[in-house]
C-alpha cells in the first residue's frame, strides 16, 4: 500500500532531525523518478506544486489541472495525487504537516475542500517565486537548526498569506461559484447554510447520509438546506452529501489497498452490496471495476 504521504528524498538529501520545522522542499522530477509516484497518493500533508518547465497535468481528487510555468497547485491533507508522467515537466514541490503551521494564525487560508489552483502572472508570479525560492535556499542551508525553524515556518506563513489574497484560478469542469451567477449573487443566508452543511458533512459523511440528520444537527429545515445547496452548486442537499461520500470512495479504493467492503464499513455501509450500488449510482462503475482502473492507469 502506499504510505499516506510520504514523500520521496531528494538525492544526497539527509533526513530531517527529530523536531524540525515539519517543512521541505524537492522537485517534482526527483519525486515522480520513485515508485510510489507513479500510484495515486492519499496525502496526511499540504503540498504546494509550483510549475516552473514544461507543459502537463496533475491529477487531484480524480480532476486533472492544467500545468505550465507559474502554474499552482495546493493539495490538502485527504486528497489525492496522482502524477501526471509527462517526461519535460518540473516543479517546486513545498511540503508541510498540517501541526508545522501551528501557532502562526494562518490556521484558515486553505482553500475550501477542494484543490487551490491558480496561474500565476505578473508581479503575483514574481511574489511568489521569490517566497518559494527563498523558502528552499533556507531549507537546504539550515538544516536542523531551532532558530531556522522558525524561520522556515515564517516564511511558509508569509508565502500562504500571499495565496490568500489571491482570486483562484477556475479549475477545469469546476461547479458554479457559492456566491451565485455573475449579476446574480446568492443570499447571504444561503450561502452561509451551504458552508456550515459542508463543514458538517466533512465531520459526519462516514456516520450518516441524511439530510434529516444534518438539519436537526444545524437547527434548520431538510427545505433550507436543500435550497442553499442548489443556490451555492445547483445541486441538492442530498446529492452534496452523497457526493462528498463518493469522492472518499474513490480515493481510498485509488490509494489504499484497503478491501471494498472494509471501504464500505467507513463509510457507513455495514453490507457490501449496499456500498457497491451506491458507488455503481454515484460513479457509474462498480467499486472493483473503477479500483482496477486507476491501477491500470498507474
């Protein structure tokens, strides 16, 4: 099975000492030479890929980003990765455990749920590049050392603060925006119920798939919820639910050797018929089918 997050070392790269600042750096050619790259990834980290050569894709959370010098990609913790293989792409990969950032208020900035993805230009690029830069000069020159920690911390604190301020890029075939149509923007209301339901089904997706459940849990109407749904994503409330359900289905058979009933029972399916056509309605292919597929593209 491939380990969750784990990243490959760079040559002659020694291992980090006990207590380090949780941050490195490396480049995507020394990551996509091991093995494992060539599987898809269930990340326990943050990883920023900075494009620097050549054009390509990389494949997050089964959506494929277009890549191309000064494209950026953050991937969270629960995603997965899968490397694109293209021969003339390279990158500046940052990777960090989620604790490294504790204590410096930039606990937030992530980007909701999904990938962050952006195409950097301009003075933005130039801001960037310097941050990333900067950020693996420091790693590699203070290696082990208390104070550089802090430092190396700073300065990823500072480089995500930057990303903050930046408008995401569209990621391809991406659902429409929460704050509604151009011209049309979703009420206030709406918009904060879809986020609070998100923020509960991320909690609660393996105990319960019904939208009863989470409107007693927010304290509001089955009718409030499925209306900011289809406000936020022109899709119901039920459908959100079962399609945070399927995307962890997919990316536990994709990245875990776990058996597809073991996948069911943590996602709240006790009988494995009952997971298999959930996925069969959700994915259109049976569990079996869709793992083997992924391997197959590995």
């Amino acid at each position: 099975m491939v380990r969750f997050g784990q990243f490959p070392s760079a040559p002659g790269e020694s291992p980090s000492p006990a207590g380090w600042a949780g941050i490195r750096t490396l480049t995507l050619r020394d990551f996509s030479a091991e093995p494992a790259s060539q599987r898809p990834l269930l990340l326990d980290r943050h990883l920023l890929i900075l494009v620097t050569v050549g054009h390509g894709a990389q494949e997050v959370d089964f959506r494929a980003y277009p890549c191309r010098p000064g494209s950026l990609i953050w991937v969270q913790p629960g995603q997965v990765l899968q490397h694109g293989g293209q021969a003339g792409l390279d990158a500046i990969m940052v990777c960090w455990a989620p604790e490294a950032m504790g204590g410096l208020g930039v606990g937030a900035v992530a980007p909701p749920y999904d990938a962050g993805y952006w195409q950097l230009a301009g003075e933005d690029e130039d801001a960037v590049i310097n941050e990333v830069s900067q950020l693996v000069v420091d790693c590699q020159r203070h290696r082990g050392d208390t104070l550089a920690a802090d430092l190396l911390r700073h300065q990823l604190a500072v480089l995500l603060l930057r990303l903050a301020l930046l408008p995401a890029s569209p990621a391809p075939d991406a659902p429409a925006a929460i704050d509604g149509t151009p011209g049309r923007p979703a009420p206030r209301d709406d918009v904060g119920n879809f986020w609070r339901l998100r923020t509960e089904v991320e909690r609660s997706y393996g105990q319960t798939r019904r939208v009863e459940d989470y409107a007693g849990r927010l304290e509001c109407s089955v009718r409030t919820l499925t209306r900011a749904c289809l406000a936020a994503t022109g899709r119901s409330a039920k459908q959100v639910i079962d399609d945070r359900v399927a995307l962890e289905a997919r990316r536990l058979l994709a990245a875990t050797d776990l058996p597809v009933a073991e996948v069911g029972r943590r996602l709240g399916f006790p009988e494995p018929t009952n997971f298999g056509r959930f996925f069969q309605r959700e994915v259109g292919r049976s569990p079996g089918a869709f793992r083997a597929g992924r391997r197959g593209r590995a």
